[in-house]
C-alpha cells in the first residue's frame, strides 16, 4: 500500500490541526483531532485505500482526523470542542500498517 501512496504523490502529509472532538461508537467514544485547511492528499489516500484494499466501511463520509484515545462512554466529553493545538501543523511521511500491525 505504502507503495501505491508514493506513486501518487501521497507518501507525506501536512495539515492543520483543529479542535478536540468524540465520535460517538457502539460501546465506546474516539477522542480526535479535527484536521483543518488539508489538502487533497488526505481525500486521495483514503479513496486509495477503499479501492485497493478489502475493508469494511464504517463511515461513508470521510473525515481527516488525528486519534488520540479510544475511552469508555462519556469519559472524553469535557474535551470535545477545545483547541489546545491551535496554530501547530501535522506534517511527515505516511506509513501504513495493518490490523495486526505490520508495518509497510
């Protein structure tokens, strides 16, 4: 994969970051970081992915974020709409790893 995101022009990746959100899950809250003012590259990367690789689809509509912890229900919630990284960008090369953690 990581192969394919080179060929595209999609091995490194630069965004702002934005504020501190959940997604509401079954079982669970994802605590994330809003990417804000990202380019094309995030959007294309995860086209790649969907279309080269079998996985399930959770989420139609794709959402560039950063995850910072998996939590029990409504332990997070007092973080959700914060900003505490306000003015810093996310920058650096992509590495992809799969569900067992291999890394490519």
């Amino acid at each position: 994969m990581f192969e394919l995101l080179k060929e595209n022009n999609l091995d490194y990746i630069s965004s702002y970051l934005g504020k501190i959100d959940v997604f509401d899950c079954d079982g669970y809250d994802v605590l994330i970081v809003k990417m804000i003012d990202f380019g094309k590259e995030f959007l294309c990367a995860n086209n790649l992915i969907k279309d080269n690789i079998d996985c399930k689809i959770t989420h139609p509509n794709y959402t560039p974020h950063m995850t910072l912890c998996y939590a029990r229900k409504g332990m997070v919630d007092r973080f959700k709409g914060i900003q505490p990284f306000e003015n810093m960008i996310l920058q650096g090369n992509v590495m992809f790893s799969n569900k067992k953690g291999d890394k490519k």
